[in-house]
C-alpha cells in the first residue's frame, strides 16, 4: 500500500496535467445551477425542458471502465450521480478526468438530466471542470476515522465521511432557532452582554483569567451569559430579555461538560419562579416537538416523555430517600462518611460543596421529566428565600439522571444579597475556586430597586442528552490539544 506522502506526489503530479491542460486547479468560481437537493427536487421540471444544467459537489465514488464513468457528487445537502460517456464528453476532456481526478476532488458537471435505465436519477455530462484538487485522500469509505482524537483533530473529514454528524449538526442550529423563535413569540427581546468580566457573577465555576491590555486589568471570560447585566436591564426597565452565547469555565472534561459551551438565560421581571417552570415546560416541549418530531426519548440509559406530567422533588427529602442524610443538619464529618460509603469522589470539606455532591449522586436515579424544588439557602445564592424556611425559590428540569437548567425568583433584597456575597467570599478566602465573586456594583444596582423577576438559564447539554451523545461530540471543534 503506497504511504500518504506517495499518494499525495501522485495527486501532484495531477495537479500539473490539469495546470498544463489550461485548467485552473482552484478557480474563483465554476458554473452552478442549483444545489444538489434542488436538483433533485426540480428534476422533473428541468428533464422535460431539456435544459441544461450545472452542479457540483465533491466526488464519493468512481465506479465504471473504459468508456464510461458514473461519479457520486455530495454538495452536503444531498448526493446525484454524473454520468460520463466518452462518445458525449470531448475525447480531451474524457481523458483529463480519467488521468487527473480522484475521490475527494471538487468538481462542476454540465449537462442535461436523465434517468438510468436502474431508475437513477443523473446528469448526462457534455462538460466539467475542476473547482477544488484534493491533493490528500479521504479515509477509507467503510470505516472513516476510527482514532477518536483524529476524530475531532480532524472535524472535516468526520464531516465529509458522515453524513448524519452533519444532520445532527442541523438539529442543532435548529434547537437554538426553536428556542430563540420562542422566546421573541412570548414577549422576551434578544440582548448582548459582556463577555468580558471584571468579575464572574451568575453562577458557581473556576473561571478562565486574561489581561486587558489598554486598560492594564485583569479581566475574566464570563461563566454566564449575563445574569447580572440582565438583572441590570430588570433595574432599568426592560421586562423580557433573553441571551444566547458562549460562556466558558475553566474546569474540567466529562460527557456532561466542557469548557467553552452555548447557554441561554431569559429574565422575566414581575414573574416568580412558578411562572418560570411553566414557561420552562412549554419550551422544552416545543423543542422536542420541532426539532425531533417526539416527545419521547432515551437517554444514558433513561427514558422519559417531555409530555409526561414534570412532576416536583424536593431537594432535601429527596437526599434523604436516597442517602439517609439529612443535609439541613447533618455535620460535614457525617457528609463525608455517607459519601465515603457510597465510593463517591469529592472535592473540599464546606457544607455547600457536599450538598451539592450527595444531591449529584442522588440526580443519577431519576428519569424525569421533573422539577427539583425547594434547595437549600447554602447552593443558592442568587435565589429568594421561600418565605418562613430555609430553602429557596429555585428550579431546575431533571432529565435522565441530570440537571437540565436552573431558574429562580431572583434575589432582589440588596442587604440580603450582600450578606450572600460577603459569605461566598469567605469561601473564596478558604480556597473555593468555584464559589461566587462578589459584585458590589449589582448590589448598589440592587439598591436602586429592581422589580420581582424569574431568571432561568440552560445549554447545550439538553440537546446532547436529547441526542444521546456525549456534550463534546455535539460540539463541532471541541478543544483539542495541540500534537507535539
């Protein structure tokens, strides 16, 4: 078998006879009509005109001898098949494509379209030209990129040899269409805040840190998108927002996370938290519904209906069903030795983090759909207290054993806020790189006065649990080490 640096001299050596026949290699542009799904869809139409016809789209196969080639064009939104006759085609012509082509090159055919006496739909080619030379081969047809890295070093190819991770890919931008068009349909207008952050306010994560040149500050890349600029908008009189972009943690990899991720959060004022699962509910079942056409699903080994009733768990009875731990008034020594029995992994010894890893190992059970309610003050920073316990007015969707969201009535006491703050930075001081920096600026913002208001925010991670793939395969350029 002849080595990659062999083939590709022989693709050189192609490349110079196209050159040399007066063929540009990698023209500006080459004729095309329509894409290759509209030719499909107006073949009927153009047939019977007799009219002729361009298309183009990267080669997939070569079959046929001698007189006669049949090429498999694939333009990514469908496949047609060129037929090549010797006795149509010039003899000049005929003979460039059979010495200089090969699978992977980029080509435009003209001709008038036929069908095959297999009942295949095809162009008859009376010319081509070559629009892209592919000096190095595609995978192997049958097997594609079997190295998970190269997988991903090499997204393209993946791209190329698979046409579902395409059609995924289209799901995808369609989720977040869905999601934005429903948004904009109940009254919520779409906004851009800052993604670059004095500090990280909004949630709970070990941000990533860079230096702002001009200004000489150390700034941090947002690990929300834009809880505190949108409670801001609340302040100012803005009752509906909404925001799709990219946030970015500076934790580790799992099937659930990554570190650069798309996220949405919508802040609603003069609405609470119940409005919020309300709202919430109807989303998600309008993104099933549109984007996937059901709403029944199985996920990591759960399976679950989004029409289903969302029925409520309660944070604190659902950790003792499941644990025996009551975490309102268990010390952090008993935590730890429940954990230690269940052989689950924590990170530091506070309260709130072991909370927050004894609830992890209970979410795992349950299949949803459902609203985890009623979490305690101590994971809940940003969150109204209900009134008379220690719990606060917090949501987030369970789905397959995961948390799929998290929404509030928001926090609107500016001393209660504060005294939140001051008791976040104290972990801080103690060596929580995750526990939330304080913003006294929101504070002061606080003071001023912002109405009653619903914040919710969720990413990514529904659809790849809605597609059952692991959240880095669902990210088209995943970050990759660079090869040594």
């Amino acid at each position: 078998m002849a080595s990659l640096e062999e083939l590709r001299a022989t693709r050189i050596h192609k490349l110079d006879l196209l050159k040399k026949a007066g063929m540009d290699p990698y023209p500006v542009s080459v004729p095309r009509s329509f894409s290759l799904a509209d030719a499909r869809s107006k073949f009927i139409e153009c047939e019977a005109a007799k009219k002729e016809v361009s298309l183009t789209g990267r080669i997939m196969a070569i079959r046929g001898q001698g007189a006669i080639l049949f090429l498999v064009l694939d333009d990514g939104t469908a496949t047609f098949q060129a037929v090549i006759k010797k006795d149509v085609l010039s003899v000049e012509l005929f003979d460039l494509l059979t010495q200089a082509v090969d699978i992977g090159d980029i080509v435009s055919v003209t001709g008038t379209l036929f069908v095959t006496q297999r009942g295949e739909q095809s162009l008859l080619c009376t010319s081509w030209t070559m629009a892209a030379k592919s000096l190095l081969p595609l995978p192997e047809k049958w097997h594609g990129i079997t190295d998970p890295d190269e997988k991903f070093r090499k997204r393209y190819l993946d791209f190329i040899m698979t046409p579902e991770l395409r059609e995924m890919f289209q799901k995808k931008s369609k989720f977040w269409n869905v999601t934005r068009n429903f948004m904009l349909k109940n009254g919520f207008i779409e906004v851009e805040t800052p993604t670059l952050e004095t500090t990280t306010g909004g949630a709970e994560a070990a941000p990533f840190k860079t230096h702002h040149n001009d200004y000489d500050l150390d700034v941090y890349l947002r690990i929300s998108i834009g809880e505190l600029w949108q409670k801001r908008l609340m302040a100012g009189g803005f009752p509906k927002t909404f925001e799709i972009g990219r946030a970015y943690r500076n934790e580790g990899t799992s099937p659930e996370h990554a570190q650069e991720f798309t996220n949405m959060e919508f802040y609603w004022s003069y609405a609470n938290y119940e409005d919020g699962m309300t709202l919430v509910q109807e989303m998600y079942r309008a993104i099933a519904t549109e984007v996937f056409g059901t709403t029944k699903f199985t996920s990591r080994g759960h399976s679950f209906d989004l029409a289903d009733e969302w029925v409520r768990i309660d944070y604190c009875d659902e950790i003792i069903k499941q644990t025996g731990i009551d975490v309102r008034t268990a010390s952090e020594k008993d935590m730890m030795k429940k954990l230690d029995e269940l052989k689950v992994k924590y990170e530091g010894s506070n309260k709130e983090r072991l909370t927050d890893t004894l609830w992890k190992f209970c979410r795992k059970n349950i299949s949803g759909p459902a609203f985890l309610i009623n979490h305690p003050l101590i994971v809940a920073p940003l969150a109204k207290k209900v009134p008379g316990k220690d719990v606060v007015q917090m949501f987030q969707p369970i789905i397959a054993g995961s948390e799929m969201g998290r929404g509030y009535s928001e926090l609107n006491d500016p001393i209660d806020q504060r005294e939140r703050f001051e008791a976040q930075q104290k972990l801080i001081d103690k060596g929580d790189t995750e526990a939330m920096m304080a913003d006294w600026e929101f504070v002061e913002m606080l003071e001023h006065g912002m109405p009653p208001t619903c914040g919710y925010g969720f990413g990514e991670r529904l659809f790849a649990f809605l597609v059952d793939k692991p959240l880095r395969e669902t990210q088209m350029f995943p970050l990759m080490k660079p090869k040594i």
